[in-house]
C-alpha cells in the first residue's frame, strides 16, 4: 500500500480505506502497510499508529494485514511494534535490517531474533538490499526461521527464495513473498506464487487480470500484462520523480493524497498528462 498524506504530513485515512477496497477487490491476498513504497520511514511519529489502526479496520479482516516497523536498531523498532500493540486486526509486523550503517549476517541474526523474542506479533524478514546495503542471506533466515515467532521473509532475491522454498527444514507456517517484479511471471510458473510490489497499488485491474491469467496457466498473456506494468513503472521513474508519477496515479484512482515525500518535488504538467495517458491505456482509469 501507499501512504496518502496531506502536506503537513497528517494522514488521508479515507484515501487509504478506498486504496485498501480497490485491492481487495482486485483478489490480493494480503496487505504491507506502510512498506518502502508506504514511505515507512517517513511518517510522521504523531500519525504512525492511525496509519496502522485506520488500515486494518479498512481491510476488516477480509486478507491478512502487515505492517511495516523498519528502523535503525531493536529498541527504536520496539517502540513502534509497542505502539502498535494494542489494534486488532495486525497479523504480523515487517522490517528490513538496520539501514543506516551496514550490518553483517551475524548483527542481522540477532536484530531479527532480538525482535522476535519481543514481538507480541509474528516478525516478518524484508530483505531490501538495495536501501540497506546488505543481502539477508538464505542461510541466516534458515537459523532465523528456527524462532516460533519468525512467519515469513519479503526478498526479491530468486536465489534465496529457490534455496528457501527447496529446504527440507522450512517450517509449514513460513511464508515466502517474492518481490522482483520484472520475474513475477517466471516465478510464479516455478511455483513461488505469493508476490509483492508496491506497483500494484496502482495498477489493480492489470494486476488482476495478470494473477487470472497465471492461475489459468496462460503464461503469454500473464507477460504481456505484467509488461504493461513494468512499462508504467519505467515512465514514471522516466519522469524524474518515481513516487510522485507513483502520486499521480493514485490520484487518478480516486485516492487522494500525496503518496511522496516532502521533499520531493511535483512533476510536470505534462509529465502527469503522459501517466494520465497511460493509466487510459491499462484501463484503470
């Protein structure tokens, strides 16, 4: 999911609830609230907790709900995880490594544990080497995976997931999200079928159409769908400003709000009328 936030930061809760309808509708099987494309690190202290309780009473218990708990050490995360504690409706928490300065597989073992030692909700691994400088490898979360507490990993390594997905002593109740898009296809062929990306908050009708068409083992046209997406993930970063075109879209959903950061500043006219065209041509708007 994206974050929809007026300018002072103050979150857009109704935008939210119908970004969480569309979704739905759409057949996800589940919700990441406030992941990287939620701008997780982002929201303000004073609405991060509404972000959580507001989401979840959205999704009314229709598909299981994540929420994102990423910062910088245990404790810092321990303090989200206990601000969120009390809300019903939270079916496991999410966070990448300690991103600001580079962790070893070790330090990762024992965040990781650390939190679910702690954890009222299941720990969800998110393996996003790109914004902490550093891979969770397979054979970490296979000791990690050994903690009752620890449910899953999000990675977009198809590497880690193959290693993952063929250990014999993966337990029933660890789920495995793959989240390299440009394979989702290729993938979900080879069986690793529960897929996760922040592009399909924007594109629901090609996502659905996409996931009909590998349920009924029609490869060709699943590709030509997921193409469609990955060509609207180019324009926007072509735009020089991936989550405000990202911003756009959602607007031209009805989700109002802006889904950026702050400190990012608008695209032009012209490049919101080539999204606009765009979106017209997937058919979502």
């Amino acid at each position: 999911m994206g974050t929809p936030v007026e300018q002072d930061g103050t979150f857009c809760a109704d935008s939210m609830a119908l970004q969480i309808d569309q979704q739905i509708e759409a057949g996800a099987s589940g919700l990441l609230i406030m992941g990287s494309m939620g701008n997780s690190p982002y929201i303000k202290d004073s609405e991060y907790r509404k972000v959580a309780e507001c989401s979840v009473k959205a999704a009314k218990g229709r598909v299981p709900s994540l929420v994102g708990v990423t910062d910088v050490s245990i404790v810092r995360v321990m303090d989200r995880i206990q601000a969120l504690s009390d809300i019903e409706g939270i079916d496991g928490v999410v966070s990448t490594v300690p991103y600001y300065v580079a962790v070893n597989q070790e330090e990762i073992y024992n965040f990781y544990w650390a939190l679910a030692e702690k954890s009222k909700f299941p720990v969800y691994l998110y393996d996003l080497p790109t914004v902490t400088k550093v891979a969770t490898d397979a054979e970490t979360v296979r000791r990690l995976w050994k903690h009752p507490n620890i449910r899953g990993i999000k990675s977009g390594s198809l590497m880690t997931q193959r290693i993952l997905k063929r250990s014999e002593d993966r337990p029933e109740n660890f789920s495995q999200y793959f989240s390299d898009l440009e394979t989702f296809d290729i993938a979900y062929h080879y069986g690793i079928d529960h897929n996760l990306d922040g592009m399909f908050s924007c594109t629901p009708k090609t996502s659905h159409d996409m996931y009909q068409a590998l349920a009924d083992g029609d490869l060709d046209t699943a590709g030509k769908k997921l193409d469609d997406i990955l060509a609207l993930r180019v324009l926007f970063i072509k735009t020089n400003g991936l989550m405000q075109a990202f911003s756009h879209a959602m607007n031209l959903l009805g989700c109002q709000g802006d889904f950026s950061k702050d400190f990012q500043s608008d695209i032009s006219d012209e490049n919101k009328d080539r999204v606009t065209e765009f979106m017209k041509k997937l058919g979502e708007i």
